[in-house]
C-alpha cells in the first residue's frame, strides 16, 4: 500500500516541523513553512461604485503562513477577502502582487506537467455541498475525477479500490458509489467533496466554510471526519470560517481578516483568549455565547458602529479605524505593521494602539457606551 | 437518426432499455423512428422501381380501396405512381438530407457555442455577433442564392441547411455554457487542474447535450420543411428522387382532388418529428440522475411541476434532498436543467 | 442569560400569543404531508419564545402559518392561534388583514427580496400607517423619518428617499424591522432574522429587537437554527424536530438540563466546550424527509435511547415539571443523569 506509506511520511515530517519550524519566520527549506504568502495583493474590476472607484481591493498585502500537518483558521466577516484568498492559495486567481511560496517554489511560476504535479498537493472542500459536485455525476466518479487529471496517480485497476476507501475513510459506504449527490443529505454530500479532496493525497487541503451550509446535528459530524482525517492523514487544513466557536475548536493559528488584510494572526488560544485588535475582539465579543461555552469571555459586550465599509474604497490608514473606538489621528495616515505580543513573540496584531492584558475590560466597557 | 438512439440505448446501461420499456410513450416514438429508419434504408433498393413506374391506368386512385393492389393502398398519385411506395423511398431521402444537416449544425453549433461561452471575452462576442449575421439573413434566400450558384446536389443542399441552423445550437450552448463555467463544481474542477477541454467534456457537454438535443428534435422538422420549400422551388431534391417535402409540394396542386398526396407525407413529417421530440425529451430525463426517477413512477406523478416546491413522497430514490421549508439554509443548485423546458431558439 | 429576563414579566402579563395543536399540511401529487404536526405555544407580553430547529423542521411553517402568509400549497388542517384572546385562523380574511400590523407582524431573514426596489424605503415604511391609519401622505411620511431614526439608520430624513438596493445588508434588515415595528404590534415573528448578516451586525441587529421588545413590550418568536442567539435571547426557547415540538421549557433550564436527548445531542455537537481537536459528540445520520416521517417517535432512528417502545408510540409532549415539557418516553433518565 503506498498511501500509507506516504501518510506516514507526511506525518513525520509534520512533526519535526512543528518543533522546528514555529520560530522561523523566514521560512528555510528544510522544516519551513509548507505554504507561505508575503504580500498578496489582488483587486478586481468593478462597475463604477457610489465613489466613482472601479476597484475591489479583495486583497491587500496579506501575508500567510501553513506549517505541515497544521489547522490554520482564517477569519473574518463577509468582504473581507477570505473566498479570494482561498482562490489565490488554490491558483484560481493569480494575485497582482505578492509571493506565493509552496515549499520554496512559486507554483504560478510552473507550467505543464510540473504545474499538475502542483495542483495534486492543494485541494479544496467548497462551502456549497450543492453547487459544488456535479449532479450528473455519481460519488464514484465524482471521488475519482480528480484521477483523469491525474491519470499516472491511482492506476486504473486500483481506482474502484480507492474510491470504496475514500468513502469509507469520509464515514460513508463503498455501496454509496453508485449513488448520486442528490440522493445524498447534506451532510454526506459533504463527505464526497472531503473524500474529493483526499483523492489527490494532498498536504493541504483548503476548507472554504465547509460546515456553514450544514445543520448544526451534521456540522459536528463534518468537523469529526475532517479532524479525524488530519490526525490519520496529516494534512494540513486552511479553515475559513465565519464561524468562531467552530475555528476555535479546529484552529491551531488563526489569521483574522479584516477589509483585505491580516489584521491579527497567532496561536488560536492566544488569539481567542487574549485578543490584541480591537477588531479580533469586538468580533469574539459580538458572536452570541453557545450556552455551553465557558465563562471566559468578556463579561461586556462590544457592538461595533455601523458595517464593513466597500471593499471599492477602503478607508485610508487602519482599514479598521471607522468603527474603532480607540481611534486616534495616526490610525488614518499610517498603515499599522505587524508587532508581536509582549506575551508572545507568534501573536502578531497589526493596530496601533493593540489591547494591552491590562487594559482588557476597562476598554470594552467604554466600547459599550 | 432512429439507429443512432437506438445505439445510444443498446450501449448504455441495460437499465436504461428497461426505463424506456417503462415509458410507452417513449417506447412508440422509438418503434415509429425504428420504422422510419428501416424505411429510409430498405426502401430505396426494394421499393425504389416501384416507386418510379408510372402506371396510367391507376391515376389518382383514392386510398384504402385495396382492389387495385397492395401497393395503391394509399392511393396514387396524378402519374399513377404508388403514393405508399413513394413516401417509403422518400423516406430515404429525407433523412439523408434531415440528418446530416441536423447532425452538423448540432455538432458545429454546440461545440462552438460551449467553447464561446466558456472562454467568454472576445470569443463570446465574436461568436454572437457571426450568429445573429447568420439569423438575420434569411435562411431561405440564401439557400436560394446558393443553390443556384452551385449545383443542387444533397451536399450542397445539406451544408447549406446546416449552416442556416447553427446559430440555433449556438446560442443555446454559449447561455448554457457560461453559465455552467461560474458553476462551483467547474471551480472545483480547476483545482484538480483539469484543463479547459476537460471541463467542457466532463462537466459542461453532459449537461449542454441533453438540451440541445430537445431543439435538434424541433429542428428537425424546419430543416424537412425548409427542404420541401425548396424542392418545391426547383432547387432542392431533383426529380426522379423524392422527398416527403417533394411530395408535399407536388401535391400541394392536386390538393382539391388529390388530398391523399398531400397528406400522407405531410404526417409522415409530423410523426417523425412528434417521435423526435418525444424520444428526446425522455433522453433528456433518462440522462439526468436527478430526473430519472421520475420514468420509473406511475403517470400520475408525473404530472409537470415546479421542482422542489413540495416534498415528494414515496416516488424518488431514498435520500432525495428534501425540497425547501425554510428556504434559507441550504442551497441547492440553481438552474440546473431540471424540469426545465428545453429552451429554443428559432428565428 | 446576561440578564435577558427584563424585569416584569411575571404575573400580570397577558398571553399575547397561543397556538394550540397546529398542523399544516402541503399538497403534494402523491398526496398530502403534514409538515407541521400539532405543535403549541404560548407567548408573554415582552418576552421571548425562540422556536429552535434545523432546516426543514417546520419552524418557518410555523411561523408563516400563525402570520397567515402560508403558500397556496400548505393549508393549516387543525388547531388554534390566538391572538390577544381571539381565534385569528377564524376570522374572515379582510379581519384578519386588519391585524396584520398593528397586532402581528413579521420579520424576514432576505432583507432584500421583502422590500420592494423600485419604491424608495421612505414611501415603503410610510405604507402602514396610510393603511392604518389613514395617515396623510405628509404624516406618514413624517413618521417613517422617525422609525428611521429609531432603528439607528443615519440621517434618516436623507436616506428615506434611498431605495432598497442602496443600503447595506444590516441597514436592510433595520428598515425591515422597523417596517413591522411601526404599528407597534403585539406580537413579532422574527423568522432567522440575523443569519444573513455579519457577525458584528448580528449583534447590533439582537441588540436592537431587544431594546424595541422591552420599549413596547411586544412578544416577540424568535424562529432560528442558532443556539447561542437561543441561550443570548430567549426566555423560552420551544425545540422543534421533524415537524412537531420536542422539547419546551424556559431556556436556562432547558440548555442546562435537557430532557429530550434530540436537544442533549445539539448541546452536546456545540463546538465550544470540548478540548480543541477533540472528536465532538455528534447526532448519527440526519433527519427524516417529511413525507416519510417514521412512526413511533421521529428521532428514533438517530437516538441513543430508543427502545422498542419508540418505534410503535408517538411519544407526545407531556410536562416534565414546571412550565417545562418533553416529548420522549424516557425523558426521566435524562433528567435523572
């Protein structure tokens, strides 16, 4: 069997990384980062908005990093550039600016076969377990069309083999082959695009809201396979999600988005229980508290003034500052760069003025008013 | 056209044979193309100099009156031709025009107009712009215009049908196709790293063909018609050979007092072409999982319906997704061709 | 929870709303489903009853159902929903229209589709009052400027001459809001009014229902999938699964001590409150079509209590203690564990 093989490998190398790789910013080529983004930059062209800007910045310098075998949550509210970032990580969309580094290689930079070798190691589960497998299609050949790209990857007398243990990896029946995706609920049709996704023996594996679409009865199923997947497979996830409690319990880092930019990204604990942004905190303050959550939240409450403004004119300086309540003059002539945490050298917030541990609470009271 | 569905079933799953037996509607369609098919093969060597002999004695004899012979059983024509013998052999004849010029504008056009709407752009436009100078011409001018400036031969006239209904394919495909392109799991496609060619196969054609297939169908009987128009113009099918349009439009002078000359190729023309239309729009269910259910249920569920407005009970496979209460949470699929009315477009 | 329970609504406070044994049924071609199966409620003067369930669960049926916009297709079979004391399924339907307004109102989750793009939001919001209340075309006016300004859009008197298309996602669902707050209804239906918006929005637009709940002392049904809105919100919260209600009580308790196991398994699926990483304890398989609902109870299939018994009786929902009640045979073993 050479899948387990390869897993095994991977799972190695997963772990070195994380004892080696967590300091190192720069990203050497033995235990580095797995994928690495500096500066990714993308707008799109747009009819003619409200301010005469027929640019969308979706994206605006965002610097990313994936370790081997990690969970890395990407956060942040609708406009934000999430769904375009996801597109860029998986070359759907080439940025206008920026680097993109997957082991030390741009992949925009390859062509023909070296490029397809590429596309193998990332792959993606879709937010839309409708739209995103074809209805005329069955889970078999749904699970196995990735190969016909790939046709050297599984020969063609092992493939019925593979597709039945994809499926039954995913947590459905080789039966269910023959079936197809509107025969499925939800929930399972999400397990053919996870199972999809696996087909390729990718390292990581990009998840664009993968449970938002579910109920909350099947969400927890979902997040059960992929986090099963992980620690048998040791791929690595991107996880984008709106969705706090979810990122928190998947996440290892999270990046939080904001308007195009990484605005604070570090450890998920550290992020969630100590939040550096104003942004990262109104936001964790903002998601109503699942009754079962633990009573380590902030006591009061944030709401924020007004909306996410137009990604076609984004505020200058601080993209944040328009519903910032620490705001001040600099926030609008400077770009704030990314400055780690007194507490922790990963936890790195890009605001001016970032929440000090003592200052947390006094503030949110005064959000409040 | 007949043999070729027939194949298209044979070398399917054995299931599909079965859910056309369980449709008899369906089942009729085939056996009428099947006949006409036999016809259009067989008839020409075994019937072909009776179809020719002229017989003055037996002038426009009325049909059904079996005394003169078996072959006078639809009557004669004014040369006392057999009017049954003549429409088997035309038989021949029109589908040798019919078919090929469907057959090429559906694949020049559907092609075409998959790849216009895929790549979109300037592509697109080009595309567009070529069919609506072809539309916009009329088609029967310029068969005119052709056909005089060339020789009359079923190849000229063939590849000047097909090209009058390309746009028809066209459009359809290019909508179709740029629609599908913006489509989740052509995205997801991509980051396999299909090529494009690949998702026009794999992803686009399965679900374009179907409905084109259902205009090929329509289509088919304007090119018939349009063939008779121009028979009857003198430029068209040459006598001796005959064509069902031929025959309409020969007859069309005797209609007083020779109806039956008339009418029997004019329904072997709307029989063909009901067949068609039938059998493709059962090709059109049977091809699309998600519909194809709906074949194996009594007539009575299958009454036409919006899709998904209301739960469906026993009938469907088990697991079908449940039709929105809520509305909200799910997405499904939109504008699939599900249920939808195959979309035509004629001039 | 954070102190949700506004002072005063104890005794003293009429039922506002109270639906009694509803069932509705969709016509289908192979004959009719009931959708909504006997399900019943009651409601408080300035109180909160969240209706909680997954897509297709008949809490939106519900809802439409006790508002009277139900498709042509569903028709409510049986049952009550009384309105202030009175049967409005009863009435004649230009009475019925007469309340829709000024004593029920309604709140939709596509802020976009229920405003109308092609009249600007001012002349949309000033509709009631002319119908109501006859209001001049100047005073109605003069009143939608104000709602505006309750609902916290900016510069209302400006932007009462936007249309629909120009506001943002949260500033939409505020127009809506305040559309079926101006009559001052007694009671809201609020059918998933935030979960097409941004976090941070969703709070604000929370944060505004309560404050308007508490101001003019309506009821207010929150019809949601979303726990925690549930737990932030309600004061009573009413579990629907598979078309009928499972579970009811008031909401602290209710979360803290379920007694139904369909509810435990959603608490227990919540993501926060496990280690990270961990596998989370999740409900097997998914719900019943509602055309083939089995019988006996309608969780069975998916329970980790069901026994035989399960299978033949519909268990119905019987209370369990004060002001509490559960559908499940075996509800005592929940509550005991």
């Amino acid at each position: 069997m050479p899948d387990t093989a390869d897993t095994a490998g991977t799972a190695q190398t997963a772990g070195t990384a994380d004892t080696v790789g967590t300091a190192d910013r720069a990203g050497t080529a033995t235990g580095g980062p797995l994928l690495q983004a500096r500066g990714l930059t993308k707008t799109f062209r747009v009819p003619r908005s409200a301010s005469g800007s027929t640019r969308l910045h979706a994206l605006d310098g965002v610097d990313l990093t994936v370790r081997r075998g990690e969970t890395l949550g990407l956060v942040g509210e609708s406009g934000c550039g999430k769904s375009t970032l996801a597109r860029v990580l998986l070359m759907l969309e080439r940025p206008d600016a920026g680097t993109l580094r997957y082991d030390g290689v741009d992949p925009f930079a390859l062509r023909g076969r070296s490029l397809l070798a590429w596309r193998r190691r990332v792959q993606m589960v879709f937010q839309d377990p409708f739209a995103s497998l074809n209805p005329r299609m069955s889970a078999g050949e749904l699970i196995a069309e990735p190969w016909r790209s790939h046709p050297d990857l599984v020969p063609r007398a092992e493939r019925e083999r593979r597709v039945h243990e994809l499926l039954e990896k995913v947590g459905l029946r080789a039966a269910d082959a023959r079936r197809h995706p509107q025969e499925f609920s939800g929930g399972q049709r999400q397990r053919i695009g996870i199972a999809r996704a696996l087909a390729l023996d990718p390292e990581v594996i990009v998840c664009d809201e993968p449970v938002s679409a579910l109920d909350l009865s099947v969400q927890a199923q979902v997040l059960n396979v992929l986090t099963e997947l992980q620690a048998e497979l040791g791929v690595a996830y991107v996880f984008i999600s709106h969705d706090l409690p979810v990122v928190r319990h998947m996440a290892d880092r999270v990046a939080v988005m904001y308007l195009g930019r990484v605005v604070e990204s570090g450890p998920a604990e550290e992020v969630f229980t100590a939040p550096r942004h104003p942004y990262t905190a109104s936001l964790l303050s903002a998601a109503p508290r699942p009754p079962t959550a633990q009573d380590d939240g902030p006591s009061r409450r944030i709401v924020l003034f007004g909306e996410v403004p137009s990604p076609t004119d984004p505020p200058s300086g601080c993209r944040f500052r328009t519903r910032c309540w620490k705001a001040e003059q600099v926030c609008a002539t400077a770009v704030p760069a990314d400055e780690p945490a007194p507490d922790g050298p990963q936890h790195l917030a890009a605001c001016h003025l970032p929440i000090q541990p003592s200052d947390r609470g006094g503030s949110r009271a005064a959000a409040h008013e | 056209m007949s043999t070729h569905e027939k194949e298209a079933g044979a070398t399917g799953r054995a299931g599909l044979l079965r859910l056309l037996a369980a449709d008899r509607m369906a089942t009729a369609a085939c056996a009428v193309l099947l006949l006409v098919g036999l016809c259009a093969v067989l008839g020409p060597p075994l019937l072909g100099d009776l179809a020719r002999e002229q017989n003055l004695r037996a002038v426009k004899l009325r049909p059904f009156s079996t005394g003169e012979g078996w072959e006078f059983v639809l009557g004669s024509d004014s040369l006392g031709r057999s009017v049954l013998a003549r429409l088997v052999v035309a038989a021949g004849t029109t589908l040798s025009v019919a078919v090929p010029a469907v057959v090429l504008s559906l694949l020049i056009g559907s092609v075409w107009g998959m790849w216009a709407g895929f790549h979109r752009g300037w592509r697109e436009n080009v595309s567009m712009r070529i069919a609506d100078v072809i539309l916009s011409f009329p088609s029967l001018l310029l068969a005119v215009v052709v056909l005089y400036v060339f020789d009359p031969s079923i190849a000229n006239l063939v590849a000047v049908l097909a090209i009058a209904r390309i746009p028809v394919y066209l459009r359809t495909a290019r909508a179709e196709s740029a629609e599908l392109r913006g489509r989740l799991f052509a995205d997801a496609a991509r980051t396999f790293g299909s090529g494009n060619w690949a998702i026009v196969r794999r992803h686009v054609a399965p679900i374009v063909l179907p409905t084109l297939l259902t205009v090929a169908a329509v289509d088919f009987c304007f090119v018939m018609l349009t063939e008779s128009s121009l028979s009857f113009l003198g430029i068209g099918i040459q006598p001796p050979d005959v064509s069902w349009g031929l025959m309409v439009a020969q007859g069309r002078a005797e209609l007083r007092n020779a109806w039956w000359t008339v009418v029997f190729p004019g329904l072997a023309i709307i029989v063909t072409t009901v067949a068609m239309t039938v059998l493709a729009n059962w090709a059109r269910i049977a091809g699309d999982p998600a519909q194809r259910w709906r074949l194996t249920t009594p007539k009575r569920g299958r009454t036409p319906r919006g899709r998904g407005s209301v739960p469906d009970s026993a009938a469907p496979p088990p697991g079908r997704p449940q039709p929105q209460q809520t509305g909200s949470r799910e997405r499904t699929a939109k504008g699939t061709s599900h249920g939808e009315a195959p979309r035509q477009e004629q001039p | 929870m954070n102190g949700q329970a506004t002072p005063g609504t104890a005794a003293g406070n009429g039922t506002a709303l109270e639906v009694r044994d509803l069932s509705v049924e969709l016509s289908t071609p192979q004959g009719p489903v009931r959708v909504v199966r006997d399900v019943g409620f009651e409601v408080r003067s300035g109180q909160t009853l969240a209706l909680l369930g997954e897509s297709g669960c008949g809490k939106s049926m519900t809802a439409q159902a006790v508002a009277g916009l139900l498709d042509p297709v569903a028709e409510v079979t049986d049952g009550q929903v009384r309105l202030q004391g009175r049967d409005i399924l009863r009435l004649r339907r230009s009475d019925r229209r007469s309340l829709a307004g000024p004593e029920l109102a309604m709140v939709f989750q596509d802020a976009l589709t229920a405003l109308n793009p092609v009249y600007t939001v001012g002349s949309q919001l000033a509709e009631p009052f002319r119908i109501h209340e006859r209001a001049s075309r100047r005073a109605a006016k003069e009143k939608a400027v104000e709602l505006m300004e309750r609902v916290g859009i900016p510069e209302p008197r400006l932007r009462a001459k936007a249309f629909p298309h120009q506001f943002s996602g949260g500033m939409r669902q505020r127009l809506l809001i305040a559309m079926a707050v101006a009559l001052r209804p007694s009671v809201l239906l609020a059918d998933e009014p935030t979960t097409a918006l941004d976090v941070t929005v969703q709070a604000q637009i929370m944060e505004l229902l309560a404050e308007l709940r508490r101001e003019t002392r309506m009821a207010l049904v929150l019809i949601t999938h979303d726990l925690a809105v549930v737990a932030e919100q309600a004061d009573q919260v009413a579990v629907m699964y598979s078309g009928t209600i499972v579970e009811s009580g008031p909401v602290a308790e209710v979360f803290a001590a379920p007694r139904h196991p369909y509810t435990r398994g959603l608490l227990d699926s919540v993501p926060a409150g496990h280690p990270r990483g961990s596998v989370l304890p999740s409900i097997q398989g998914s719900p019943p079509r509602p055309a083939a609902v089995p019988a006996g109870c309608a969780f069975r299939a998916r329970c980790p209590l069901a026994r035989d018994r399960c299978a033949t009786d519909e268990p119905p929902l019987t209370d369990t203690g004060p002001g509490r009640a559960s559908a499940c045979h075996y509800w005592k073993e929940l509550a005991d564990a």
